[in-house]
C-alpha cells in the first residue's frame, strides 16, 4: 500500500510539472508571438491578398491572420488574454471599433472594441471542440462603416492529458486450445484516448498485464495477446482471469492508464485416451431372455469432453462373438450388451468376452502419446430358466384322402422339455383352429386322427394348431401349426359347365353346328381331364342329331337333315352321357335343349316362337313399331290444330270488366281546371326539400278507397290561386290512401345544389304580392321570356 501511494504521488507531481511547463511558456510568449502574428504591415510579403481585395486594388492590406491557441481546461481567477487584433488603419486614437462574430462570439470569446484584445471567458475543453471559426472587422466608430472587409479567423484549443484511456468493448472474452505452444494468438484488444493522437504523447498508449502471468503475455503497442506457457492443460485448469493495462504518455510516469478484463478459457483437445473403470465385469442373463435385450453395461471415462470424449466399443476376442454385441449409448457414451442369438443353458452356461473403447475423433498431434484406446474383460452366465416344450419341427405338413376312414391316423407330432428336469408333455388342439371338431389328438404321443368325413371339393386345406403343455408347469406352453392337405379321390361324375339351349334354324343344312358343349369335373386328377362324350343306347341312331368329340375336350353337336319346322315340333330333348378317366371312371347324363328356329338368310335367329306365323307375310316387328308410331304423331297434330283454332275464336275486344288502365299512360289530358280536383295530385309537384313531414307511399290501389271530394262551384277570376293550391296540397299530404296512380315523374325541381334554386313557386311561404320576380330577367336570355310572364302578372294585379 505505501508503494502504491508513492507511485500516485509521483505520478501527480510530475503531471504538475509538465503542465508547468507546457502552460507557462505559452502565457508568456502569448503577447509575443501575437504581436508578430497580428500587428499590421507594410505592402511587403507579409500581406495576404483576398480576391475581394485584388479587384479594389488596394494599395495596403490593413489585416495579416493567423491561428490563434488557447490552452484548454486552463482556469484563473481573471479571463485569459487569446491574442489581440490590430490594423494600421489605427493611429492610436480611439476612432476605431473592433467587432468579433462567430462561434462563441459574445459568450466564449469576448473582444476589446477599443485595443483588439481577445480573452476566453469560459474554461474550454478540446473533446467537446477543438477550434472556434470567428469573424473580426473594423470599424468607424462614429460611423460604423466598415474600414475594412470582415476576415475570418480560427482559434484552436491546445490540448492536454485530460483523459484516461478507456476500453470501450471490455470485459473481453477469448478462448485458444488447450496444449497449444508458446506465442500462440489468444486475442487482441483496444484501447481509446479522447486526447489529440497529433500533440504529443497524451494519446500515445502502451499495454501490460497487470495479472495473469506468466501464462499469457501481451505486446506494448498492439495489445495483442498470446500464450507464455508451453502445455496448458484444461483437465487441470479450464479458466484464466487477466487484466490488461492501457497507459498514455508512452508509458512514462505522470500518464494516465485504464484496465480491462480478459476471461481465457482453454477448448479442449484429444489428448486423453479413453479408460474402463475396472478390468473385469460380471453379468448374469437368464437363457430365455428375449434377443436384443441388454444385459449389462460397460464404461470407458475419458477426460476430454463434447467429440474428443466419444468412443465406440467392440468385441475384439471371446467365445461368445456371434452370440452378444456391444453398442454406443450416444447420450451416456456407455457401452451396452446385448444378446442377438438364443442362448441355451443346456448346452453353454457361460461366456467370456474381451471389448474394446476406442476414441472415436484422434488428433494427429497427440498419436506419439499412446494408443487411444483401452480394453476390458467381461464374462458373463446364463441361468437356467424354465424353458416350454420344443416341438420336433417348427411347422408340419400332413396329407389324407378324403375318402379316408373315420378315427384313422392323419400323422403324428413330437415335443419334449429342453430343461434338465425333464417334464412330459401332453399334446391337445386350439379348437379356435378347429371348429367343425374334424380332427382329434392323442394327449400322450401326439397321433392326430380324423373325427369326420374330408371333402376335398369343399375344402382343400385344413389348418389346425397343436398344443403342446409341460405337466408338471402348465404355464410351460408351445404352439405348432400343422397344415392338413386333404387329397383328392375321383368321386364326382363330370357335368355340363353350364345349362345349354340350343337353337336350330329351319332352313339349316345337313350338318350344320347346332351348339358346342363343355363338362366340368369337381374332381382334380393329377394329368387333368380328359372327357368320353356319347348318347345313350337308344339315341344312338338318333335320325335327327349326331355327336362329334373336339380336340380341345368339347363336343359339338350336328343336325343330321334339313327341314326342321317348328310347326311341326318345336323343342328336340338331345341327352348325352359325359365319363371321366378317373379310377373306377364316374359318368353322368345330361339333356341338351334344342329349340326350333326362324332365322335370316344369314343364319341369324329371329323367331323361335310357333305364334309367329299367324302374321300377315312379309310384316315385321319393326314395320308394326313404325305404324304405331305414326299413328301416334297423327294423333299429336290434331290435337295442337284443335287447340290453335280454340284461341282463334277468341273475340279481339276487351271485356268491359278488365281495367287496362294501369298499362296505358295518356298524355292528351288537358285536365278540368281548377274544378277538376280528381283528375291529378298537385301534390307530386311539391319540392322534396320543402316537405317537412314524409308520408311512405306506394303507387299500389288502396284497398279502402277515399270518397271523393264534393265538387265545387266555379269561383270567380278574383280567388287567390295560391291559397286554392295550399288547399289542395294540405288535404293529398294528409290523404294516405290517395297515391298518385299515373305515377308522373317529375323534373320542374332543379336540384339541390342550384344556384338559381327552385324554380317553382308553389312551395313560397309568402304570397304573390309579396314577391318580386325582377331578378329573373338577370338570369340571362333563357329566363327572359319568364319574368316578362311574371311581370305582366303583378301588373294585372295592381290593376
């Protein structure tokens, strides 16, 4: 602690010094250096000509400018004096007037209109702004004419160390693999000073670490950071705290300094082998367990973690390696064992296994280190388990002649008990297989035989399932299916494949084809069917119809004459005797029908029927469908004539009942005057924008009709009009019943929004004598004719 406070100590004297030094030579040759700069000249090479002067062609430059400075941060008791204006406009009276404009101009920098002087008010800080563009001019001091044109000029703030440097992105964090050698990059950080990196060292940074050595180091000027250490091992220390130091003034002493935090984490690396915990393990499985199933688990521990860590497992040596394998478990990186084929107590009781775990990403780098892998030993016993019965084949297939004798034996099925303390078994049948109860099972040897009668025409196939049970552990239990294939024996006589009729045309020739037959056998012989046609002994001279066998196991059937006529017999019964090959051969009979025939000259059937020939000759079914169809279009044009001539004798003149009146607009009605009150509603033509109350109305006839209005007498020329329409107009709006049934549209309203508004006057509250209608012959020539009319009307009146 007292070092630490020596070193503050010192560090603030000397930052005393050199502002000392630097502020003291500028407050003392400030006036010089501003006489210099700012007192006025000659014409010589001192003068700086602006273009505005070369056009006046002046002969003397009254300002010579340069940049003026000023310390910031400086403070005193009294404003510090910036420099001081000066023209040789000025012959040392006091005629002449100063004036400063421009940034800070009256506020920061204050000006001596009388002598020129410049002093700075405030305290100034160059971070905030580093120079000030003002404007000077001098002026008649009676007058206030410029003396000469406004020049511009800059003061500058000097700067000083005022500011420490900061890092603006810290705390930093970075990381480099573990192992790595020494100088290798980690990261690199920075540093800012707010100070002028242009005016001597306050910017000028240099770095160190302050902790974190000698693991890492950095460089002064670039603040990159590397390792120091050769073999850093993140098994052994994953995390690394360093701080690093920013120092201005290059580093020497008076400076001022910022630190930063680095958090270094080691990645790893594969530079650990993977390690069983144990040389030896020991499982136990019982011999019934179900394959796949894992019966232990082994585990390899390896130090690195995320890919280097995964390993993969193998069965190098053993006795057992077509029996087990052993997996990866990806979440737990345990290797597992499994059983992939049955195991058997009874032949084998035990196993011994050499595995394997092996990394399964290496880094070439770290070969040399070792192998990395590791191995391990595992045995493993099979336990007895009572076991179920074995069946001698895991399928059976029995064949038996469906003409065999009930209680025969079928075949036989064998099981025993594989365990050491053998059990017998007893042997019975799922009758879910069974449900007709065809086959039955001796319980002790297994003989299957048969309970009822076997139709292979029915059922080829019979599945059935044995059950085999340990006596002594009816829990024990075995299933066998047994497939049955019931044989054929030649029990069924061949048959027609389908029931025949047969037609014969009268105008057939000897030996024509009346119709091809086909037999069908239930029976299935082993070299197929093979059919033996004939007629029955007393048909074999048959004079009508004779047989022939086709090579394709058919028979056609052939008239033997012509001439056949349906008149004379229409049906013919042909029966013929079908035989099979079979051992002993099984025969039927079957009758073939064969019907009588008118047919075309093609060949084609068209009557078989005797009715036909009563007939008219050469008169058809399809020219009988035609007469009756034209009969029926006959019928069809009388009927629309008939009708046609009903609505012809119809009279043409309305009836006096119907009222048209409601489809007829009429438009010659001159109406009946001011007598006439029924003839129309004056009442449509009133303004929509004048009705104050609204009455829906519907142009439909009423149902109650309104009474009519009693006429009334003739009035003389003297009635105000206006008030008779008032009164007609009050009594339609107050007559809902009275619709206006022409139903007339309307236009005399001009619309809303018109200038000239509305140009009727029915609508007017006041009377006529009240209104002046001169305005309407300055509407124009389209309205002249009107007011002519309106004006002659109030002449008349007042006449």
């Amino acid at each position: 602690m007292p070092e630490r406070l020596t070193e503050m100590l010192m560090d603030t004297w000397t930052s005393l010094i050199i502002l000392w030094i630097t502020v003291l030579p500028s407050i003392c040759m400030a006036p010089m250096n501003q006489s210099q700069v700012l007192l006025s000249g000659s014409s010589t090479g001192l003068k700086r000509l602006t273009e505005e002067q070369r056009v006046l062609n002046r002969s003397k430059r009254g300002w010579v400018w340069n940049q003026m400075f000023v310390l910031e941060e400086f403070s005193g008791p009294e404003p510090i004096l910036v420099g001081r204006l000066h023209t040789d406009l000025d012959p040392g009276s006091s005629k002449i007037k100063y004036i400063l404009s421009g940034d800070g101009a009256g506020t920061i920098f204050v000006i001596n209109d009388k002598t020129g002087d410049i002093h700075a008010m405030k305290r100034l800080d160059r971070e905030e702004k580093a120079e000030y563009t003002l404007t000077a001019q001098a002026v008649d001091r009676d007058t206030n004419k410029p003396l000469e044109p406004p020049s511009e000029f800059i003061i500058k703030v000097q700067d000083i160390n005022d500011n420490a440097p900061e890092f603006v992105d810290g705390p930093y964090h970075a990381t480099v693999p573990e192992m790595s050698i020494v100088g290798t990059f980690v990261t690199k950080v920075t540093a800012t000073d707010a100070d002028d990196p242009v005016y001597g060292n306050s910017a000028k940074l240099v770095y160190s670490i302050l902790e974190g050595q000698p693991y890492f180091s950095i460089e002064p000027h670039t603040a990159i950071i590397k390792t120091a250490l050769p073999n850093m091992d993140r098994e052994a220390k994953e995390e690394y705290f360093v701080v690093i130091q920013a120092k201005d003034m290059g580093g020497h002493m008076g400076g001022l300094s910022g630190t930063t935090t680095v958090t270094i984490t080691l990645t790893d690396v594969n530079d650990n082998p993977p390690k069983f915990a144990q040389s030896l393990y020991h499982f136990s499985v019982m011999e019934d367990v179900a394959l796949g199933e894992p019966i232990g688990r082994v585990k390899a521990n390896d130090l690195d973690v995320g890919e280097n860590a995964k390993s993969s497992y193998d069965i190098i040596e053993g006795d057992g390696m077509d029996i087990f394998e052993i997996t990866t478990d990806a979440q737990t990186q345990d290797g597992i064992v499994r059983v992939i084929k049955p195991l058997d107590f009874e032949t084998k009781k035990s196993y011994t296994l050499k595995v394997e775990a092996a990394n399964v990403h290496i880094d070439p780098r770290f070969i040399s280190g070792g192998p990395f892998k590791d191995t391990a030993t595992v045995k493993i016993v099979v336990e007895d388990a009572d076991e179920p019965p074995v069946f001698s084949s895991p399928t059976y297939l029995l064949e038996v002649h469906e003409n065999a004798a009930i209680n025969s034996v079928i075949g036989q099925v064998a099981a025993h008990d594989p365990d050491v303390s053998s059990s017998p078994i007893r042997f019975s049948i799922d009758r879910h297989t069974d449900l007709e109860r065809q086959f039955n099972i001796n319980a002790e040897d297994g003989k299957i035989t048969l309970a009822t009668p076997l139709d292979r025409e029915t059922n080829m196939w019979h599945n059935i399932t044995i059950v085999a049970t340990e006596t002594r552990n009816h829990s024990q239990v075995s299933r066998v299916p047994v497939a049955i294939k019931v044989l054929d024996v030649n029990d069924n006589a061949p048959e027609f494949a389908s029931e025949h009729e047969a037609f014969l045309c009268e105008n057939g020739k000897p030996g024509q084809l009346i119709q091809i037959v086909s037999a069908i056998d239930k029976d299935d012989p082993k070299n197929g069917h093979y059919f033996l046609y004939s007629l029955l002994p007393e048909m074999v001279n048959n004079p009508n119809f004779t047989i022939k066998k086709n090579e394709d196991n058919t028979l056609s059937i052939l008239a033997k004459h012509s001439g056949f006529s349906r008149q004379k017999q229409e049906v013919y019964l042909l029966p013929i005797v079908i035989s099979d090959s079979g051992n002993p051969p099984m025969s039927s009979t079957s009758t073939l029908t064969i019907r009588v025939c008118g047919c075309s000259s093609d060949g084609i059937v068209q009557s078989c029927n005797v009715e036909a020939y009563v007939l008219p000759i050469g008169l058809s079914m399809g020219a009988l469908i035609a007469i009756l169809a034209c009969i029926i279009l006959l019928l069809v044009i009388v009927v629309l004539f008939v009708t046609l001539r009903r609505h012809k004798n119809e009279p043409l003149i309305i009836k006096d009942d119907e009222d048209v009146r409601e489809n007829i607009i009429r438009y010659d009605d001159e109406g009946g005057g001011e007598e006439d009150t029924e003839a129309f509603d004056i009442a449509t033509l009133q303004n929509p924008d004048g009705i104050n109350g609204f009455l829906p109305r519907k142009d439909i006839k009423p149902d109650l009709q309104f009474m009519p209005r009693q006429g009334l007498a003739p009035v003389p020329n003297g009635v105000d009009v206006d008030e008779f329409i008032n009164v007609r107009l009050h009594e339609a709006d107050n007559d809902p019943t009275a619709p206006p049934y022409d139903s007339i549209q309307i236009y005399g309203y001009e619309g809303r929004g018109s200038a000239a508004g509305s140009l009727s006057s029915l609508e007017s509250s006041t009377s006529d004598s009240d209104q002046n209608f001169d305005y309407l012959s300055e509407w124009g020539p389209r309205f002249k004719r009107l007011g002519e009319l309106y004006s002659v009307g109030e002449s008349d009146k007042e006449t």
